[in-house]
C-alpha cells in the first residue's frame, strides 16, 4: 500500500490514499466474481502501511526520530514488559485499527455519518465489514511492531527511527468462518526492515468430520524448527511444543525406512 514518503505530514494524508487502494482491490474482485464475492470467505494478507500515530501530535513532530517516534518507542518498550499496554497502543493509535473501528459502527449507515478525519462508508472496502484483523485477538498475546529495522542488524533488533514503529503487515480474514489459532512474527529474518507476520487458522464447521479434524494437532514450520499448536490452546506459549531440525530430519528418516520396509514386505508376499 501507499507508504508515508514525506515528513512533517500527518498520517491521514497517506491513510486516505491506502483506503483508496483497498477499495480498488475490493471493487476490483467484487466485479470479476460478482455479488458472491460480499459472501465469499477472505483471508486478505500483506504489507498494508497502515502506521502508529500519537495522539495530537503537529506536523512540526512528525520529523525524523522526532516527538511521534520517541511517543509510540516509548509506548512499545512498556508494551513488551505489560501486554495491556501493548494493548492499548494497539487500540488507540494504531491506524488501520482507528479505521476499521470507525467503519464497523458507520458501514451500515448514509454518507451523511461522513466525518471530516474518517469520511465516507461508501469510500470503504466491504470486506472490512466481515474481516478481522489478527491482531485484534485477545486470546494471543499481541507481537510487537513489525516496522522499521535497519536491514541486516542482528537480534535483538532496535526500531530505526526513519519511521515511526507500526503494525504495517497485516492479515485480515472472515472471523465467522476461521478460528484463530496462532499469530506471531519472525524476528530472525533480518533481509528486510520488516519483520514478516504469520497466522494460523482452522476453518469452522458443524459437521462431526470436520470437528474431530479440529481436534488433532496442527504443525507448522518456523526457521529450523516444527510447532505443533493444540487448536483450542488459548496461549501460544504454553500450547507449543519445539523440535530441533535434526529431531525432525531423524523422524522423517525413520518414517521412510517404515514405508520401505512394508513395501518390501508387502512385494514378498506377492
């Protein structure tokens, strides 16, 4: 989406602009599938460049490293040793959460709810009506930002005051029709000033197959190492459980030579 290229500029300027490109997206599928599309189940992922912004801060503090960056740094730094108030940054200067709210409370009614800062319902994507963000769950513990680090630096990483610290990589989907079951970042991938976001969902059903598959783990892969999250487990860290890649690599071996030898056995009796 649209990034804030320019200093002393408040970030509406660049909110309005990124709403627009959602818009496309949106009015864009909604063409080419047709009125199924306001139904269909969305999972929507990406860098969004939605940023933090302190509250009443001028253009005069929008400078480099100046009063909005040392705000919202201040603010991540208690949020990593008090969840609330990760929480907090989180629900109140978060951008892209400000517009989502806005729009959940006035997508349903006329224009006339347009506000100056937020405008109008008709210039909002539909999907935010039936998509939630992953970070608005409360059930897992919210990561820190994601944006800006230098490229290269080595853990633990420090925020580059280029920009000010957001949650700018985003993963919105269809609450109704998913659980959410994990959301975390990678904070070993160093190649880019972002941090890359990753979510782990099952989808809903009511048939019985479908809910036993719910039940059974679930693994994925991070860096070197496979995690297995119970799907009702409502913390990540005490729901997971970590396997070294030559843990992993020694399983894999083992189940192959099983597969061999009933395929040798299995051609015997033949």
């Amino acid at each position: 989406m649209y990034g804030t290229n320019k200093y002393n500029t408040l970030e509406n300027k660049f909110d309005v602009m990124r709403r627009k490109q959602l818009k496309t997206i949106n009015d864009t599928f909604a063409l080419s599938i047709g009125p199924q599309f306001a139904k269909s189940i969305k999972i929507i992922m990406g860098d969004f460049n939605f940023r933090c912004e302190a509250l009443g801060v001028t253009v005069e503090d929008k400078d480099r490293g100046g009063k909005d960056f040392e705000t919202i740094s201040a603010m991540v730094k208690e949020g990593k040793k008090n969840q609330m108030k990760m929480r907090e940054l989180y629900r109140k200067h978060d951008r892209l959460r400000l517009w989502m709210d806005w729009f959940k409370k006035n997508g349903s009614k006329p224009d006339a709810s347009a506000s100056e800062e937020f405008g109008s319902p008709s210039d909002y994507p539909h999907f935010f009506t039936s998509c939630e963000d992953v970070f608005a769950s409360e059930n897992i513990s919210l990561v820190s930002p994601t944006f800006t680090y230098s490229v290269g630096d080595k853990e633990p990483r420090s925020y580059n005051e280029k920009r000010t610290p957001s949650w700018t990589d985003r993963v919105l989907y269809s609450q109704n029709e998913f659980v959410l079951n994990a959301v975390g970042k990678s904070s070993s991938v160093v190649c880019s000033d972002h941090e890359p976001v990753f979510a782990l969902f099952t989808r809903r059903s009511n048939s019985i197959k479908d809910r036993d598959r719910r039940q059974s783990r679930l693994e994925f892969y991070q860096d070197d190492k496979q995690i297995w999250i119970s799907p009702n487990a409502s913390n990540l860290e005490r729901s997971k459980r970590e396997v070294s890649a030559k843990e992993r690599m020694d399983r894999e071996a083992k189940n192959r030579e099983l597969v061999q030898a009933r395929a040798r056995e299995r051609s015997t009796r033949g």
